[in-house]
C-alpha cells in the first residue's frame, strides 16, 4: 500500500531542517498489516515531532490502540513551516509516519488539545490532509475528526470544525467508541455519531445550539436531537495498577524534549491551587503501587535502552511512597547508569534530601514555583508555601552545591496590587542573600538564578474561572517595573509574551463564536501561535475584528449567575465547590489538601462508591 | 577489556537521521541489548564507543565501521547475534571482530571510501557528453571549488587530489551510475555530495534534483590500501 508521493519525499527531505521528524521507523513504533476489518486511526498532535513525541498520554494511547486486533493508530504531527511548504508545493498531502499514507483515508483522526494555541495548527492540519475543516463540509468519506485532552474540558471555540469530543482520561472510552464504530460502520456518519453519543465522556458539539444574548453572553444551551444528553460526565480510569501502561515506547531518533523513561506515579493532584486547571479537572488522585511502578520501569528500560527515569505526575513529590519508589530504583539502576529525575519540586527540605540523592554528581539546577511574591497572596491562590519554607530549602540547596535555581512566578492572579509585584523582587533578593549567607564548602561558585514570570490566564473549572485577566497594558507595565528593580547580575527575569497570554485568555473562555476568529486567523496564515517567532499578533486582532468580536470580552470577569460556555460538560468538582473555593480566596482563607481533610470537592458524589485514596488511610 | 570492532550498513530507513541522533540510537542498542560497555571516567562519563566517520545526512551504506570497548569479554558471534536482535530498522549489523588488546583508534585507520553514485539524467545527454566530463575532472591537476569553512567564509578548497578513482558504470534508463573512491577521514575528507555538485554543474540535462543517491560500499585502511579486514 504505498502512497504515490513517497518517491518525492525523497526530493523535499534533503532541504528541510531536521528531516528524521517526517520519516518514523523508530524502534518500537508499530508496523501492522491493514485488512478490510481494520479501522484506522490517526493519532493527530498539532505540533511538532519533538513536542509530541515527548508527550506520555500520546505514548499510552498509541500503544494501547495498537494492541487491539482490529485497530491500526498511526501518529501524524505539525509539519514545521519549511517542510509544510515544500508538501504544498509538491502536492504532498499530510501523511503518517508509520504507512506513509494520507491521513485523508483514515476511519478517524484524533487531535489531542494540550494547549489554546495550537488550535490553528489543527486546522491546518487537515487542510495539508485536503480534508474540509467544518464539518458541516465532509461528507461520508472523510474520517471522523475526534479531540481529547486537558483542553478538550472547553473545546468550544473548535464546536464548528470537530465531530466528537472526548472529556476525561482516553484509555477506556476511546476503546468503547471504536468498539461501537466498528459495529455499525456500515452506517450513515450521523447515525453513528447517535450511537457514540451515549456513550459517558462523548460530546458531539454539533447535536447542540447555542443561543447568544445581545452582549454576548449564553442565553441558552439548545440539544438538537433526541434524547441529547444535557450533562456530559467527564471520564477517569479507576484503579491505576490495573490500567493500561506500555511496556515499550518508541524511541524516536530527533531528541524529543524529553527523551527518558516516564513513569506515572499518580493522576490528579491533593494540592487545590485555585488557578490550577489540571488539579481539578484530573480529581480524584490515584496512585499506582510502588510494585507496579517498578515493573513498569523495568519493562520500559528494557525495551528501550534510556538511561534515565522522570517520575511524573502534577506533583511527584505528593507521591505517598516516593522515598521507598525512588530508593528502589536508586538501587536496582545505579550501577547499570541509569538515573533517576523529578521534574519539579515542591519547596521543603524533604525534596532537597530527595534532590542529592538524585543528583549525587552533576547538580544540574533546581526549578520552584512559588507562583507568588507575598504570602497574602500565595494564600489568596492556595499554594500552601511560606517563604521561610522556600528560604531554607535554597540555603539547603546551596550547601549541598547547586547554584543554578529557577523560580517560576505569575503575575495578574485575583487581588495582585503592586506590593505583590515587589514581592517577587524582594523574595528573590532575599534567595540570594541565602546564597551569600552559605558557608560550606561545597558552595557552587556559579550561581544564577533565573526568574520567570507568566500572565494568569484564568481557566475553565477552576475557581477563578470568573475572574477577569489583566489587560496587555497592565501586564507590561508589572513586567516593566520587574525588569527595573531586578539589579543584580546574579539574577535572571524572563517574562511571557502579554499578547499570547491574552489570546490564550480568549480561547481557554471562549464561547463557538471563537470558530470563526479561529478560520479567519488561520486563513491569514496564523500557525504555530505558541512559538515565538511564529505568532502574529496584527492578523489575530484582525480575525477578531472582522468576526465583530473582541478579545476584552472574552477576558473579563464573569458573574456566577451567567451560562458558561462550557457548563454542559461535568469534571467531577462541583460549581458549588469552585464558588466557595473562590470566596476562600478574597478571604485569603487556606483550604488544605485533600489528606489532611476533605475539602468536599463534589468528587465522591459524582462517582458512586469511589472513595478518595487519601481520605481511607486514615 | 574487549574492544569489538562491528561492521554495519545503513539502509533507507536511517538515511535521514543525523551522525548525532544515530550515535544515541546506537548506546541505547547496546543498552538493550545489556551489553556491559565501558565508560569514560569523570563527572559525566560517557560510553566508550567511537565511530570510523560520521556520515552526512542523505547516503546509505553497506560498510561503516564502529569500536566499542567492554567491561567484559564475549565472543564475537555472541556480540553479533544480541545487536542483530536489538538493532533499529534499516541497521544492518554485518560483522563482528574482537580484539582482547586496545587497537589504534578506528578513525585514524581509515584514509578512503569507496562510493556508488546514481544520479538522474534527461533524455538529452548523450554517453559521449558524460565521458567528457568524467575525463576532464580527471585530466585536470586542479579543481578548486569555493565552499564555506566552520567559520563561515567562503574559502577554496581543490577537491581533485581527493579523487582517487572515478568513473562511469553504467548508464540505463536515465540513470548515471558512477562509482568513485574519495578521500575520508580527519585530516583529508571529500564529501561526494560536493563532487556530484561539480558534475551536475557541467551540463544541465545532469540532474541536480531529484537528489543523487549515494552510498558507501566499504572504506579503505591507509596502511595497506586495502578495505578493513574484519
């Protein structure tokens, strides 16, 4: 079964940079014969090759799809602008790395939404594959496009273009659709939506009208089919030492951004930072057996030949049994040079201890996210960390050697007034100051440390989902006055671009008018958004323009009362829950995370019988 | 301590894929293959495996040569038949030698690389045009050829003492087959790419694109002028 173009690939590889990104035969990755029966999928990640080749949900996906009888998944990714203009202009159409076929021919193909800003690239993405973008445009022949992932929670502005959209964890419910495509393809596409509709954790965005009001909020949420579900209930995998993990990933050859062993020590987060999408919406946490973990481990080293393991999660040191995990894997792989890493830290002394041991011999740099200048304010968004906390664990960390230390900051979150801006300052002064302080000799005589602010976008169910998010003006102005009272040489400030951030806003609140800003921008020739010397500013504000729309509208606060674009859809945390989380906030009230109390997130309600990990320990 | 001395090709699959990125793929081969290699000693040691010559991006090969040097001693065929059943696709692992003493460094061995060239023609060039110019590169004592250097400037360089041999063997439905035996290695090195340039450069019925295909038969050891014995 080989494509046509394949010949030319031959004649566009040699000029584009990196070509090893559009060829596949990686170790591992899968070759499948294809029959009448198989139903193929294309495993779509809108951007590139290093990036989603670095991404774990795609690995688990991919193999897990793979190693059903039936079904054929093949990974298709962003062609870099040089490549995606040689393929335009040799009529190549976008293809998958495994078959080298056209995606064009495929049963499915299934974006993955990590972040706003990639939205464009996933329109054209199916332009590369000749594929009309809105759905009303194909017809029976064209695949079903599907989106899934962390941005699939309010997938509204891509309403126009994408036919099912799966909320929640993939592994169970992406099996079930394709279980049910494949017992009734002989039907019309519609039908088949109909059928996979019922299925918990499916959004079919076109059985559903939305209703504007004269200033652009919701006025109604309309089903336009029978027996349309109202509610749509996110997905999770129950028991995480009985789902599905790879025992092999491919090993692909241009060096992914992370290109190690990853291990998923939990799903979820006991933490509640009030800004923190991913801590709500991946409730309740689930922790996979120390036993498990090392299995896993030890499959995937084999299989693959890396050299080091990431002990993964949203906050890996939350982990139950990390010292017993991380011991464990010390001892077994030390001596076959195989390393262990974490890729954040949470600031204590605990991690530090956990840090040496670690990184015994090269001390590469420790990262902190103390989000916030002041303590009032840390305690506003629920980021359960004082300074003194942070000041020891970096007077730790100097006299054990490092000198290279990252602190990540936001700025605009609710309530932030100037003092806090200072506060980020004066708190990295103050870091510095420790390192003057430290006496020992294993003092790393390099140090720097690096600041980096980024704007608070506020997100969809969290509980500062109706809070309004600083004008570009105001962020430039924090960002200016960081920039002039960061003096010393020693330090570092690096700050996110205001205009993608306020785009970003736009599009992780926004509402299915966005569709339209979405084709338009995209028609401009809009791509790769997220990636610096690629973003366009002037032709987004255009496209916003030209739709009568505006991204103020879309960044400002909302009331509690208002329909919100993506209230059809249930993450398991209750509103009620994100309200009063919210007003903690204005009263700078701490909630703590779930082990030392539950916080009555809605979470147990909204699953029969599941009973929180943490709260049956005790 | 055991140096292997394997000999490999690279086959389509890998042709794309950079000297860097293949040098990887190749520790993480022998990590799966649970070969105990040597490191280098210091902060960050590395795996002692050491390449006769990168290959550029684009050729295919039948005859590239690498050294690794391990803790322990195992037989060549032992060696062999692990890598065969761990090596990535289109990695053709063709022989194995083993050597119980150190040997002098694999890249200061080789001096030459024997070459298979196909380039595509037009209907409109004529086998006498072909062997004029394939003549007249080799009548010539001189060819120099402006080209940028590591820093950037264009400085000239005479690649024609770096032609060993060249010449036609076969022309058949539009396709030119040269085979020709360059220079290679660290002190003096040809990159065939730049002599196809030259020839395309000749006449424009010699196709520039679709790219020649290049590949690398085997590579010649200085001492003895013959290819490596393993």
């Amino acid at each position: 079964m080989k494509s046509n173009f394949i010949d030319k690939l031959d004649e566009i590889l040699p000029l584009v940079e990196s070509p090893g990104r559009y060829i596949g035969n990686e170790v591992n990755s899968v070759m499948k014969e294809i029959t009448e029966e198989t139903i193929r999928y294309a495993f779509a990640f809108p951007d590139i090759y290093e990036v989603g080749m670095s991404h774990l949900g795609t690995k688990i996906l991919y193999h897990l799809l793979n190693e059903q009888d039936d079904i054929y998944c093949e990974r298709v990714f962003a062609p870099w602008v040089d490549m995606e203009s040689q393929m335009r202009d040799n009529d190549i159409p976008l293809y998958t790395l495994e078959t080298k076929d056209t995606i064009h021919n495929f049963d499915f193909i299934g974006f993955t939404l990590q972040y706003e800003m990639s939205y464009t690239n996933i329109l054209n993405m199916l332009d590369l594959a000749k594929i009309p973008i809105y759905s009303k445009d194909r017809n029976e022949d064209h695949p079903i496009i599907m989106v899934g992932g962390p941005c699939a929670f309010n997938s509204e502005p891509l309403a126009d273009f994408v036919d099912i959209v799966v909320i929640g964890e993939g592994e169970e419910v992406l099996l079930e659709i394709l279980k049910v495509y494949k017992e009734n393809r002989s039907l019309m596409k519609n039908d088949i939506l109909k059928k996979i509709m019922t299925i918990k954790g499916v959004y079919i965005p076109s059985f559903y009208d939305v209703k504007y009001l004269e200033n652009g909020k919701i006025e109604e949420i309309l089903t336009k089919e029978l027996n349309v579900p109202t509610h749509i209930k996110k997905r999770y995998v129950q028991d995480m030492d009985k789902s599905y993990f790879p025992s092999k990933v491919i090993l692909p050859y241009v060096q992914p951004v992370h290109d190690r062993v990853i291990l998923e020590v939990f799903r979820g987060c006991t933490r509640g930072c009030r800004f923190c999408q991913a801590g709500m919406i991946y409730r309740p946490v689930r922790e996979k057996s120390p036993e498990k973990l090392q299995e896993d481990a030890q499959k995937l080293i084999d299989s693959t030949g890396y050299d080091e393991i990431s002990l993964s999660s949203l906050s890996t040191t939350d982990y139950s049994q990390l010292q017993n995990l991380v011991d464990h894997l010390i001892d077994k792989y030390e001596g076959k040079r195989v390393s262990v890493s974490l890729p954040s830290l949470r600031i204590d002394t605990f991690s530090i201890g956990l840090a040496e041991k670690i990184q015994k011999v090269r001390k590469t740099g420790l990262t902190f996210a103390p989000e916030a200048g002041t303590q009032r304010l840390r305690d506003v968004i629920n980021k359960g960390v004082c300074e003194e906390d942070l000041l020891e664990a970096v007077s730790k960390a100097f006299e054990a050697g490092w000198g290279h230390i990252k602190l990540y900051f936001m700025i605009g979150l609710p309530t932030e007034t100037m003092e806090d801006i200072e506060g980020i300052a004066v708190l990295t002064e103050k870091v510095l100051q420790k390192y003057y302080e430290t006496k020992s000799p294993e003092r790393n005589k390099n140090i720097k440390i690096v600041i980096s602010t980024s704007t608070f976008v506020p997100k969809a169910f969290t509980p500062f989902q109706w809070e309004s998010q600083d004008s570009m003006e105001r962020s430039d102005e924090k960002i200016r006055y960081l920039k002039t009272r960061i003096k010393s040489k020693k330090i570092t400030y690096n700050w996110s671009e205001s205009s993608l951030s306020m785009l970003e806003g736009a599009f992780a609140r926004g509402d299915r008018r966005l569709s339209e800003v979405l084709y338009s921008a995209w028609k401009k020739g809009c791509k790769f958004d997220g990636w610096h010397k690629q973003f366009n500013y002037a032709e987004w504000i255009d496209a916003f323009n030209e739709c009568n729309l505006d991204t103020k509208d879309y960044c400002q606060s909302k009331s509690e009362n208002e329909i919100l674009p993506w209230d059809i859809i249930n993450p398991g945390v209750s509103k009620e829950f994100l309200i009063k989380e919210k007003n903690r906030a204005y009263t700078q009230d701490i909630t703590k995370h779930c082990r030392s109390g539950c916080a009555n997130c809605g979470i147990t309600e909204f699953s029969e019988r599941w009973v929180c990990n943490d709260c049956s320990q005790d | 301590m055991t140096v292997a001395r394997i000999k490999y090709g690279k086959g389509n699959e890998l042709k794309y894929i950079s000297h860097l990125d293949f040098m990887r793929a190749i520790h993480r081969m022998l990590n799966r293959a649970g070969m105990e290699v040597a490191h280098s000693q210091g902060f960050n040691p590395h795996p002692k495996v050491s390449f006769a010559m990168a290959m550029p991006v684009g050729m295919t090969s039948e005859g590239d040569y690498l050294d690794v040097e391990f803790n322990n001693s195992l037989p060549a065929q032992v060696i062999k038949r692990e890598l065969v059943k761990h090596s990535p696709p289109g990695l053709d692992i063709i022989d194995v030698k083993v050597y119980e003493q150190p040997v002098k460094s694999i890249s200061a061995q080789i001096s030459q690389g024997i070459f298979n060239v196909e380039i595509a023609l037009d209907g409109n060039v004529t086998i006498n045009q072909i062997d004029d110019i394939i003549q007249g590169i080799l009548d010539q004592e001189h060819i120099e050829l402006p080209r940028k250097n590591k820093k950037g400037k264009i400085v000239l360089k005479d690649i024609r003492p770096h032609i060993k041999k060249l010449h036609v063997a076969e022309i058949k439905q539009n396709i030119l087959k040269l085979d020709m035996v360059l220079s290679i290695g660290s002190n003096e090195n040809l990159n065939p790419q730049m002599l196809i340039d030259y020839i395309t450069s000749q006449n424009k019925g010699i196709k520039a694109i679709p790219f020649a295909k290049i590949h690398r038969i085997d590579m010649i050891v200085s001492e003895n002028k013959t290819p490596m014995d393993i």
